[in-house]
C-alpha cells in the first residue's frame, strides 16, 4: 500500500472518530433546558484525561522533548485542537442541535485547505478547488434542507461554530508539520501534555457541584480519550502521509457519519435524502483527489 493510500484510510479513520465528537459534546453539556457539565468543564477536563494518557504514553515510550522548531507548530495545534475548537464547540452546542452544528462544521475541509495552503505552502490545480467547493455546497445544503427554516438564520452559536472550524483547521495544520519528524502519536500528545498546567487545575476549578447524568459522563470520557487523543494518532498521520490538501477533504463525510451516529445517541432519524446527499458528496471527494497535486514530503516518513 502506498504511502498516499495509508494516508487516506487514516484520515478516514480519524474522521470517523472525530464525527462522533457532536453528538458525544451534545450529551456532555446538555441542552439550556437540561444542563449536564458545562462547556468550560467539557473543555478542560476531556483535555486533561487525554493530557495524562499522554503523559504515560510519552513516559513509556521515552519520547523526547520537543525542540524549539517544533514548539510552535505544537502551540498552533495546542491553541486550535485542544482549547479553540473544543470550547467553542461545547458552547455552541448547549443551544443548537448536532445537525444544525453540521451547516458550519462541514465548512472545515476548505479550512483545512486553506490553511495548509497558507502555512504548508501546498497547492491543487484549480479542479481540486472546483470540486472541494461543490462538496462543500453539497453538504451545507443538506444541512441547511435538514435544519428547516430556523438553520437560515444566524445566530451567535454559529458565530462560535464558524470560529471553531477556524481553530481546527489551523490546529489540523500545526500538528501535520510536525508529526513527519515526530511521529502523531507524538504529536497529539506532547500538545495534551503541554496543555497540563492549565487543564489540571482548571478542571478542579470547573468540577460539577450538581448531578450529572451517566450518559454524559461516558460522552465525557468519549471525546477525552478519543476525540482528543486516540482520534489525532490516525489524523496527524493520514495528513502527513497523504497530503493535507487531500486527506481535509475526506472532512466532508464528517457531517453524515455524525447523523448516523446520532441515531442511536440522540434519537434522530436517516432517510434515503440522506444517503443520496452522502454519496454525492463521497463522489465529489474521489474526484476532487484526483485533481490534487501531491505535496512535497516533510521528511521522510518516522519508524
């Protein structure tokens, strides 16, 4: 299997975990009506589980320290991946449903490109642009179709929607320049680690005083462990391998796969419009691949 084919089933992989991560926030901080934890505490704490995961993780492997190139890329991710996106997600969750969060969060592939154009120097053909915005069309209008009129207006969650795919995107970025030389595992979890002294004693600080629902508890210990950790191991790596210009675009599944996950957590329901939406949108990513310019390997690839 070539390098570019590794790098999308990883990528596929990452999007996959990362998809549950709506519906996962949602049961996390409830709703205004029924409040769980709230988006302050989702925040730090899912960042702090993941943080000592890493820690041993980094221990056991005796990993060494980052140098002093590798300390912003690894800031960029920190700020963007597991502060940015996380809290401003959480917030705009407690008001607005996981399907409505779809209409902003399926914007994130052209910001991933975006950024990795601007911070990794990549480029595409036109075609690549071409089909990355049809896709994204694709998908916003299913979502705005499946939200109703009230998805037409904009409220300031989306405001915090539109500000979270921006902080993802360029965390995406960050953590794809370094993990050649690093390795992802690495990566992800040097940013969880960095995050430490300010996630510790802010979860302390943010502990629920009232009680919570088990549901919300397993939805926090979802996107702890995987949503913030285990997901990025395929993530940062499938970037790397296949190119960011690429892999960001298997991104637009991303908001399909959180609507099936829905159905279980959240009660929702799928309908053919559905999977007829998703398969246009799976054509539009393979085309849009075969119009992108392979990137310049970092480095070469870590053992």
């Amino acid at each position: 299997m070539s390098p570019a084919t590794r790098g999308l089933w990883l990528g596929l992989l990452g999007v996959t975990a990362f998809a549950l991560t709506l519906p996962a926030t949602r049961l996390a901080t409830g709703t205004v009506d029924a409040p769980q934890f709230t988006p302050w505490f989702v925040t730090w704490a899912r960042c702090a589980l993941a943080g000592l995961l890493s820690l041993a993780y980094l221990l056991a492997t005796r990993s060494p320290v980052p140098t002093p190139a590798q300390r912003k890329p690894l800031l960029l991710s920190l700020l963007g991946n597991a502060i940015g996106y996380p809290l401003l997600l959480a917030w705009a969750l407690r008001h607005v449903t996981a399907a409505h969060a779809a209409v902003i969060t399926a914007l994130l592939p052209l910001a991933t490109a975006a950024a990795a154009a601007w911070l990794m120097h990549q480029r595409a053909r036109l075609g690549f642009w071409a089909f990355s915005l049809l896709g994204s069309a694709l998908v916003v209008a299913y979502s705005l179709l499946r939200a109703g009129p009230q998805g037409l207006s904009l409220a300031w969650a989306d405001v915090l929607l539109v500000g979270a795919v921006a902080c993802a995107a360029v965390g995406y970025v960050g953590g794809a320049q370094v993990t050649p030389a690093m390795g992802a595992e690495r990566v992800i979890s040097w940013v969880c680690v960095l995050a430490l002294p300010l996630t510790l004693p802010a979860t302390w600080l943010t502990w629920p005083s009232h009680s919570v629902a088990p549901s919300a508890w397993l939805a926090l210990a979802y996107v702890g462990t995987v949503s913030m950790w285990a997901g990025f191991f395929a993530w940062f790596r499938g970037l790397a391998l296949g190119g960011a210009l690429r892999v960001s675009q298997l991104q637009l599944l991303q908001p399909f796969i959180s609507i099936v996950a829905a159905v279980p957590l959240l009660g929702e329901s799928i309908d053919a419009f559905t999977l007829l939406f998703a398969a246009a949108v799976a054509a539009t990513v393979m085309a849009g691949r075969r119009q992108a310019i392979p990137p310049t390997p970092l480095s070469k690839e870590p053992a």
